[in-house]
C-alpha cells in the first residue's frame, strides 16, 4: 500500500472519527465534545503506589509500635489506606490500632531519607496536567513530604501557590477523600464515549445549535445539578446578550423575531410566532438554558436541581423559538449527575 493511500486513510479516520481527538478539546460550531474525556486513571502508576503504600505502612507500624498515639505513625497508616484501602496488611493494622491490640514491628524499617526520596521521585513523576486528580495527589505528596522536612522550599512555594488560589491543602480532608470513588467513572459497554456513572463535568454550550452533548447518559432517577455562567444571544439586531435565565423583557411563547429572507433580488422581512414549549410547569424566559434527558425536557436558567424522569443522554440548549443560525455566543455549564 502506497503511502499516499496511508496517509488518506489516516486523514479520513480523523475526520469522520471522532473518538480518535484528543479529549481535551470541542467543536466549537456545534459546542460538542470531538472526543469525550480518556477513562480516568491515578496519575502514578500502581507499581508507584504500591511502593508509597508499604513504605508507608512500615514507618506507621514502627511508630505505633511504641506508641500508639504517635501522630506521624497515625498520619503514615492513614496514607497507606488512602492509596490502598483494600490492602490486608493495612486493614490488619488499622485494625489492630481500633481494638488496641499491639501491632507488631516492621520486618525491614525505612529510614526517613529513603521515604522522602521516593515522595519526590514520585511528585517529579506527575503529568504537568491542573486537573482536580493532580492537584490531589501533588498537594498530598507534598505535605507529606513537609512532615518529614518541613523546610522543603518546592513543597512550601507549591503549597503556598495553591493556597493563593483558595485551593485547599489541608491534609486531613485530603486523607479523608476517598479516590477510588471520587475518581472512578465507568463507560457505556456498547458505546465507549458515553459515561453512565456519576460524574461532575464541565462544557460549553453554544447558542446556535439546539441540543449540545454532553457525553453522558443517565439514568431515571438520578439527580442534576446544574451552574451556568457566561453570556449568549438568540438573535442579531435589537436582541441582547443575557445570562442563562434567559431575556425577561420578551414574553414566553409570544416572542416575534425577525429575521431577514433572501428570495431572487429582493430581500422580504419575515415574523414568525413559533413556540418552543417547556414541559413541568416551568415559566422560563426566551434566551434561558435548557437540558433534555430522552423526550423529557427541564427549565434550567442559572441554577437547577432536578430528577431525571426519562432515561437517555443528557444534553442542554438554548430556549429558541425561531431559527439557531444566528445566534451568538456560549454558556459554561457546570453540572453534576449523582444518586441524592
């Protein structure tokens, strides 16, 4: 095969697959996501976190074989469950701390020098990705590493800079977190790029198409949360930019919007009065965000919460009641898909 029938092949793959983008980026005259996100994985390897979770649990176990109470050996044992919530050895110590039975020595002991040399390898070893996963696991690292030198200057600077931007970098809370809930979404077995788990995500929601995708199925049941921001149009002319709730000084239903026909030579103003009709017995403006989950569609606005009565994709748009062609402008839309 030729190289140039390589390279149409590769060409045409590109264009007419879209899983085969990047999951980082969109269409920007459809607001649809080319390729929905990669299915989440912790940015260290498992082999990675192995090491942090025994090494861990061997400095906890010679703290807390002498004394309980040891703070450093609390915190050390917390880290391990926190990577490896499932491990035995883990469980049988935290165990053992629980009903105050006496937890034996480690068989080999790891110096402090040895701990630290693997946290550092493993902050290095982080993807120069600000995804809320990173975050985690960078702050983490880094204050753990701060126990044990707490005049590290590349932990106190990145510390100090995620503080800044009222990111939290307690540890506590961190340790608390459960990742492999937090952070596991699962996919749709027939179709890959839909997930059908709980998840929280981002898009933007561009007012000239009527239904962008989010790339999520969801189930009846299930409950949305929904923050939009930004601005958008529904029309040129004497139709303003407004928010997500939409226009409030045009009437629902009733809205005229003209627009301009070319027919032959001459250009024909032409009103129309079409409705585009809402269902639940919500009043929202024309302009306002709307989702659609199967062939049920809610009143979204600003901030909305609601229960998912027909199981299907979810998708959002705008309150439309003419033509989407010359609307302008896009939403950011933040929502949330969970159980309660």
């Amino acid at each position: 095969m030729s190289k140039k029938v390589i390279s149409l092949a590769v060409i045409l793959i590109t264009l007419f697959m879209p899983h085969a983008y990047s999951a980082e980026y969109y269409e920007p005259s459809t607001g649809t996501i080319i390729n929905p996100p990669a299915k989440p994985k912790f940015p260290l390897t498992d082999t990675k976190l192995k090491q942090i979770t025994e090494k861990a649990l061997a400095i906890a176990r010679d703290k807390l074989s002498k004394n309980p109470n040891d703070k450093i050996g609390q915190m050390m044992l917390n880290l391990a469950h926190h990577f490896s919530p499932t491990n035995r050895d883990v469980l049988l110590v935290r165990g053992k701390l629980k009903f105050k039975i006496k937890i034996d020595e480690p068989r080999r002991s790891v110096s402090k020098k040895e701990f630290l040399q693997l946290l550092r390898k493993s902050v290095e070893q982080l993807p120069n990705r600000n995804t809320e996963i990173v975050r985690h696991f960078r702050i983490l690292l880094y204050q753990i590493i701060r126990q044990f030198d707490p005049y590290d200057e590349d932990a106190i600077i990145t510390l100090m800079s995620y503080d800044d931007k009222g990111i939290a970098t307690d540890i506590k809370p961190l340790l608390a977190k459960n990742i492999h809930e937090s952070y596991t979404i699962q996919y749709d077995s027939k179709d890959e790029r839909y997930i059908v788990s709980n998840v929280k995500k981002t898009i933007f929601v561009p007012a000239n198409v009527p239904w962008t995708d989010t790339w999520v199925k969801v189930k009846v049941g299930k409950i949305v949360r929904v923050h939009a921001s930004r601005l958008w149009s529904m029309g040129t002319g004497t139709f303003p930019y407004c928010g997500p709730n939409g226009m409030s000084r045009l009437s629902t239903g009733t809205t005229s919007k003209t627009r301009t026909v070319t027919k032959t030579s001459s250009k024909t103003k032409v009103t129309t009065t079409t409705s585009r009709t809402k269902v639940s017995g919500e009043v929202g403006q024309p302009g306002c965000l709307m989702a659609k989950v199967g062939s049920k569609t809610y009143y979204v606005g600003e901030e909305a919460v609601f229960k998912v009565e027909k199981a299907g994709i979810l998708l959002f748009g705008p309150y439309e009641w003419d033509t989407y062609s010359d609307n302008s402008g896009k939403l950011q839309v933040t929502f949330e898909v969970s159980d309660r």
